[in-house]
C-alpha cells in the first residue's frame, strides 16, 4: 500500500511514528513543511524536516518533542559570547553538525530534496521524506508592536514572540513561485490514502497546501485528516494563534472546513467534538490523545482504514508483526483509554 | 614604542604572550599566517590566527597549545556519524563557534582582517592582530604516495600525515596575487622594532614573508629573530620536515642564514647553538626555551633590547608593572634556568 502524508513538527512526526507502526509494509511518502525554514549564522534551519527525521529516526528529544536527545548547548553559548544575533532560537551542538552538513550541500549546489534524502541515510526514517519545495517559500507574520507594522519571520513570532502577539496576517512569501519538490507529485499520484496528521493547519499543512499543485492533486485523491483541535483547544502548539490570524475558529468544525470538499474525504475528531458534520466527508469520533507510539498508532489505523473504506477498499491488511506489536501493549493503550474502534 | 611580530601558531602565540607581558606599554602588532587555512564542512578555518587570539584573550587549551580549553567535540562526532569527510581535523565545538562567526561574516562580504579585528573584539588579545592577508593564498605540500605525486593542502600533510611522507615542494598557491593585508605594511613602517618568534621559518614566517612587499617593508627595519631551532631539532612542532623540503638543514645557522641579510640584523639562539654567526647579523646567546610566560616574556625582553641596541636606542624600559610581574615569578624562572640576561 502506498500511502502519502504531509507533516508539520511535532505533532506530525508523533503521528507518523504511529503510522510507520500501523502500516509497517506500506510505502509512505511524507511532504515536509519547509515554510519554516530559517538561516541562522549562515548555517540553513529545517526545523520541521528535521523533527520528523529525528523523530523516526530515534534521535529526537522525547520530552520536548523537537532537538536531539543528550544534546549540549556549547556553540550556541559561544556564538552568544562573540555577541552573535539572533540568541533566541535554540540550536543545539548535535543539531548544528545537521545544519552544517545541510548548508554545506546546498551551497554545493544540491537541491533540499537531495539534501534531506543525504541526511535521511543516516537516520533511516522508514520513510521517504521529501520537502513540499525546493524552493524558497517562507512563513512571514504581520505583526503590530512598538516598532510598527511588519512582517517578521515566522520562528521569530514563534519562538522569540511565543505568539504573544497577534498575526494579523500569515504569508507563505515565494509561495508563488514555488514549485512542489521532484517526486512529491508523482507520490500523491501513486496514492492509495493520503493521510493528514494533526500538524498546525495553518502554518504546517496550510503553508503545504499552497505550494502550486499540491492542492490539485490531493482533491482527486482519499484523503483523510486527524483533526489537530479537540475540544476547542489545539492538542498541543499555539494552532489556535494562527487559525485566529486567518478568521478561522479554533474548532474541529472550522478546520474541517478550512481544509474543505474536495479536499477531504474523511476526517476524525475526537469523542468530545462528534457532532462535527460536512456535506461529503465521514466523520468518525475516536480518542485522538497521542499518549505514545501505540495510541498514535491506533489513530492511524482508524485513518486507514476509514480511507480505505472511503476507497471502497477492504481496509489496511494488519500484518502479524504490527498485530504482535500492539499486542504487546494493549493494556497500556487500553488504560490510557485509547483502545482502537478499528473492525479489523 | 611600536613593536611588529610575525607569527604562526603556537610557538609563536607563545612568544607573544611574553612580548606583550615584556612590553606592556607597547603598541604590538602581530601579522599572522593565513598560509594554513582551510575550508572544512562549508567553514573558514583559521588556525594560526585562533592559536594567537584563543592564546592572548586567555581562551587556549595550554597543553594542547591550539584549540579552546574546556573544550567538547559533540559536532565532529556527529558530523562523522553523518560520514562527513575529512574527519582527521579535530574541531572542537567552541572552536566551531568562531569558524561560524567568521563564515558567516566572510559571506557578508567582509575581508578577513575586518572579521578578525571583531573576533578580537571578544577575545581582548591586547595586541593588533592582523592575517597577512585578505586574499587566498594557501600553502600546499607536494608528496608523493600511493596516489602518485600529488600537492596536497598542508593541513593534510601536517595534521592527517603528521609530516611522515616527504614533502617534496611547499607551494605558497596564490602567493603571487596575494597583497598585504590593510594595515599591514603600515605596522611595519611605524614599527621602531620587529620580532620574528621562533614559530616555523618556512610554513608561518617564510609564508608570511612571500606576500609581496612584506620582506622588502621589513629589510629597512631593525629585525630580531629568535631561532625556532635548538641544537638541531625544533623546539616543537616538526619544522625539521618542512626546512628539509626546502633544502635547508635544521640548525640555528641554517635558519638565520634562510632568513638572511638584509632582513636580519639580530639574531637570539640557545646557548648551546653559540658560535652561529653570520655578517651583519649581531647574534646572542641564551636560554630560549619557553617554560612559561615569564620565560617567554624574558626571551622578548632580550630581543627587544637587543632591537633597541642595534637601532642605537637605549632599549626596552622596564615598566614598574612588568618588574613587578616578573619578580613575583622570579625564583621559578630561576629554578628553570631561563634567568635574563638581559642588562637592564
């Protein structure tokens, strides 16, 4: 089964953890966010690229949820002491060798698709992660603070702002220009479910979906989505100071019909938002709290599975291993109350 | 009084830690060797000129005598992990914070000698340091090997080949396109005496000395050299494969006779090396080894007063302050046989 998903960080990583597990015999192909991606020190930043590939690739930070684990700070406290700007991003020592080697390759000339491909050898993410673009596409926010307004860099209204101040706008710059990374259109085209995890619908699927074509063929395709809001409030992440800066409530309601017919097909939403409706999607309500790998996994099954449904399929074959596996923690999962509605 | 130094790494980052404790009032400046620079992992390298500005702002590894004390090696590991060649250059992070910095402001446009002076800025060396020069021009080393003769970077000679295979011919590449560095030959013309350290005669002051106009500025000044060589071996380091590349034998006389007239006018060698002469050079014999700082900074005092003698002044004046300093460490510098014979 071939199976496409476009990630933000933290949130979209998590899932796909999940989704490795649910689909162990599947291709997946997963659309990194680079409308984030920022240069520091002349060194070039992939922040979401880089949760995921650290995530599936067991490098990741577990209780922070982005940065390597057993990370140091020692460069950063240096570029500090020579009085280096900015000082408010954390870049860590083991974070930095990525964005060295990164920026050592683009300058060589390689595209970021090459790029991460390069990278991705190392921490064999057991799936192939491209890039929305090659291109410079790059979240900008307009904000209005003492110095006016104007438009910043997304991590500075992010990180250094904490989103404190409103967005009153948030524009993908480049976005026209921008053209969807080599094999990003022909994965969707060889689809058989695309899956979107519960990333920031904003500035993570949103920002991915406004690369040229990638919309397009995404609405000829089953795809169902994993509803980033339960119960009025983002799963984690600041989602709700973006949807505010583009009108949209932060509800599962509102996102659902922000991403929109035809895009979606199916959507699920957790038990405390059913009742969420719209003309030409199947919703389902089933817990959405990724307490683990497991529970992550049981989203992704019921994402599957209703995409296959969708699909007039017979649902995802559950391999004996992915079976052995969730068995072996079933009882956590069903502790933890997030025991699978799936049929299989 | 104006004093200029040459200098490589850490011979001469050594001395001139005794020059600045030897001449406290006085206005050094210290054109350094950029002959050794490299470009590793997409960052500019610097090596002799961080020796100099990690070793005078206090920042060195003493018994390393290159690289930052308290120093972690967390991104070459992962860079290695990332099979990022070459491996056998040891950067450590701290010293991967300065090569960002200076990338990052070379990129900018900025010539070497502006992004050195803002290094500086943080590390307080007390003396004015400036690269040779602002364009590349690089020292390479031709060997033959298993590979055929071929002319490899120094550093790989130096570092990875520790100077085991022959080197056939040391090669200034760019030499004849390089200027001097703004500032440069005006230290010299200002300069009431130059010193050049015992750091390496063909890798860091004769590289120095090929940038056209550097020699011929220095030939109308009064000039003190302390040999590198003591009994026929360096003092560190492995000067004796680069004089031998060059056809000159590693003796004190061999040396001062590279240099020559009319550069030379004074020249200190160890007591053991007494009876080195050449005409027109006034050579003096004394302890040269370089225990600690107050020994270095006795060496610097001979061969300023030495400077002061042939110039017809009446030399250095001892500053209450430096008296001071070193008679705090007198008994030390006794114990070590590095007592002055200096006459003041």
């Amino acid at each position: 089964m071939r199976i496409v998903s476009l990630a933000g960080g933290i949130g979209g990583a998590r899932f796909l953890r999940g989704l490795r597990t649910a689909a162990p015999d599947s291709e997946i192909t997963v659309i990194g966010n680079t409308g984030d991606d920022i240069s520091l020190y002349g060194l070039r930043v992939c922040p979401d690229l880089d949760t995921v590939m650290y995530t599936l690739g067991g490098g990741i930070n577990e209780e922070q949820g982005w940065g390597r684990r057993e990370e140091s700070h020692v460069v950063k406290e240096e570029l500090a002491a020579y009085g280096v700007e900015p000082q408010w991003f954390g870049l860590g020592d083991r974070d930095f060798a990525t964005h060295i080697v990164r920026t050592q390759m683009l300058d060589a000339g390689y595209p970021l698709s090459a790029v991460t491909e390069a990278l991705c050898a190392r921490w064999q993410p057991g799936v192939r992660l491209i890039p929305m673009t090659d291109d410079r596409a790059e979240t900008h926010v307009v904000v209005s603070d003492e110095r006016g307004r104007r438009a910043i860099h997304f991590q500075e209204w992010w990180v250094r702002l904490r989103a404190s101040v409103p967005a009153e706008q948030i524009i993908l710059v480049g976005a026209d220009q921008a053209a969807p990374a080599p094999g990003v259109l022909e994965a969707v085209a060889a689809a058989d479910a695309v899956i979107l995890p519960p990333s920031n619908p904003v500035v993570s699927i949103g920002t991915i979906l406004q690369i040229k074509g990638i919309r397009e063929a995404l609405e000829s395709k089953t795809v169902v989505g994993v509803s980033p809001i339960i119960g009025g409030a983002p799963v984690r992440g600041m989602a709700d100071a973006c949807l505010t800066a583009i009108g949209v409530e932060t509800t599962a309601q509102a996102v659902l019909e922000l991403y929109g017919t035809p895009l979606v097909n199916g959507w699920l939403v957790a038990e405390e938002d059913a009742g969420v409706a719209l003309d030409g999607v199947e919703v389902q309500a089933r817990p959405l709290i990724m307490h683990d790998v497991p529970a992550a996994a049981d989203i992704a099954r019921a994402a599957l599975d209703l995409a296959a449904r969708l699909a007039g399929g017979a649902g995802v074959p559950a391999s004996p291993d992915a079976q052995r596996e969730a068995a072996g923690t079933g009882t956590e999962r069903e502790a933890a109350g997030t025991g699978t509605e799936d049929a299989r």
